[in-house]
C-alpha cells in the first residue's frame, strides 16, 4: 500500500500544491453517560449521546493549522455506522475541507486490529488519487484506550510513525522534512522525519478552533463521501469485522461507586505544615502499613 504515498512528482504540478493532510477521527459514546450491560458486559451505545473522541479534536486543529500555515487541504476520514456522518458534519464545521465515511456492515466488532487494515486501505485509496503528506490520528480513543490504531495503520502503510507528539516545529515541503517534539518518559523527545509520516497527537497542545459561520452553513451542505468496504479498496473482507478481529474480549464493567464519603479534617493553625501533618495523620489513622513503610511523619517541632 506505501506505495500510492510515493511524492516523486513534478512539484510544478497544480495538483500538487499545497498539503494534503488526512485526520482519522472516530465517534465514540459520551464517555460521562456510559453504560454496560448487565448480562453481556458490553457497552451499551443505543440511547448514549455520541461525540468526536476528543483526542481527534486536537489532531483536526493540528492539520488545520499547517494546512492555514502552508496551504492545501484537510480531509476527515471515519470508519463507524452511518450515524457517525454526523461527526464528520461537526468535523467539517470546525474547518475541514473534504470528509469520508467508511461504513459496511462487514465492520461491525472490529478490534484495532480490523480497524486498521480497513482505515489504511481507505487511505492507500486516497493516496492513489493524490498522494498524502501527513496522517494524524489522537492519541488513543476514549472507548478503547488502545493506543494502537494509529501506529497500525502506520505499520501497513509503511509510514514512519511520530507517536504521542506535542509540537510540530517545521514542516519543510521543500526537503519532504517534519520535526516534532515527542513527549517520553522524562521528557521530550525531538525527533525528525521524512515526510510522509502518521502523527498521533496528545491532548492540549493547542486550542481547538470555533467553527466559523461558513464554516457551519458549508457543513450542513457538504456531501460526505461515503465508501463500502468494496469502495474503500478492501481486498480481503474476512480480515473485517468481528472475522477479522482475534481480540477476545473477557469482560466489561463499570467502576464499583464507592460509596464512602469525603472527611473533613480540623486543623489548628493555617501553617503548611501543620495542614500536611493533620492530612498525614488521617492517612496513616486509615493505612497504618503505609505509615509503617514510609516511617512516622516528621513532627512541626521537628520540621522547623
């Protein structure tokens, strides 16, 4: 498939001014008003308000603002049931210029595994129509909190991956260069590339846009391209789906409430100190093993 992302082209052809730019995105269920069966231990979706995984949100502002910085244009792309056009709609009117919705009922219980062959053969599709610059993923979803989609697509596509990125610092068509800073363990990362790539984005490097009148009125208008498994490209349907999917799922639940509440804790004194010794002394009153590991709390006397 890498090779329909080939950018050995004559770089005084229109057609290939500009970015292009491709945002995975997936409409996930309110994570605040989820809820799970009872018998079958499975999300329950039906009645749940739905929305763009926030995470994607960050990736769409990202492309947004290199497509605003070096032209060209931004296109969404989704793999869900009909009713996930409507992200896309709201994706449209944050400012993206083009949307396509991958929608069969041969994907239904795909694990990221079958959700990655099914997205990277949509995107080998829009790479052989005009090749593609960058694809951006979030980081992880909210359902599924896999991390694992992104870097999927990446592996089958044979791009190189820059995951859980913070900031793109250049974007250089010229040299077919991307630097980003990478957040890793004790630290950051700056890492460079050649393009194209797939990016996955954290959460809060940037301030997601307010859609634009236009921007609304052209959404409301636009046509979502929609594509069956067979018009995605997909060669081999029995990696789709729930046939394609070796991830057995054990069980799904819910959080036990807790059902103990807050306590109040009196302290004589405004003192940092002496408002950390009356926390400890609760703590430990409550986990003395804890307080045996860690050793007595250093009195005020003491601290002094």
């Amino acid at each position: 498939m890498d090779a329909v992302f080939d950018h050995d082209t004559d770089p005084e052809d229109p057609g290939r001014r500009g970015l292009n730019l491709v945002v995975c995105i997936k409409q996930v269920p309110d994570s605040a008003q989820i809820r799970v069966h009872p018998v079958t231990n499975t999300i329950m979706r039906q009645g749940v308000p739905t929305i763009i995984n926030p995470y994607d949100l960050f990736a769409l502002e990202e492309a947004m603002r290199l497509r605003d910085q070096y032209g060209g244009e931004v296109t969404v792309l989704s793999m869900g049931p009909p009713m996930a056009e409507e992200a896309l709609r709201r994706a449209l009117g944050l400012g993206a210029d083009k949307a396509v919705l991958i929608t069969d009922r041969r994907f239904a219980g795909a694990d990221t595994l079958a959700t990655s062959y099914a997205l990277a053969s949509a995107l080998a599709k829009l790479g052989a129509e005009r090749p593609i610059d960058v694809v951006f993923t979030g980081k992880q979803t909210i359902d599924g909190d896999t991390a694992q989609v992104g870097p999927g697509v990446a592996r089958r596509l044979g791009l190189n991956q820059l995951t859980y990125v913070a900031a793109i610092d250049l974007l250089d068509r010229a040299t077919g260069e991307i630097v980003v800073r990478r957040r890793a363990e004790g630290g950051l990362q700056v890492l460079s590339s050649r393009l194209p790539c797939l990016v996955t984005v954290l959460e809060g490097v940037n301030e997601i846009r307010r859609g634009s009148i236009e921007d609304m009125l052209r959404a409301a208008r636009a046509e979502v391209t929609v594509w069956s498994a067979a018009d995605a490209g997909i060669e081999d349907p029995q990696q789709c789906g729930l046939k394609g999917s070796p991830t057995l799922v054990k069980r799904v639940f819910a959080p036990t409430p807790r059902e103990e509440s807050a306590e109040m804790v009196a302290v004589d004194g405004k003192r940092p100190a002496q408002i950390a010794d009356a926390v400890l002394d609760l703590v430990f009153a409550h986990a003395p093993k804890l307080e045996t590991e860690l050793g007595a709390a250093p009195s005020e006397k003491e601290r002094r």
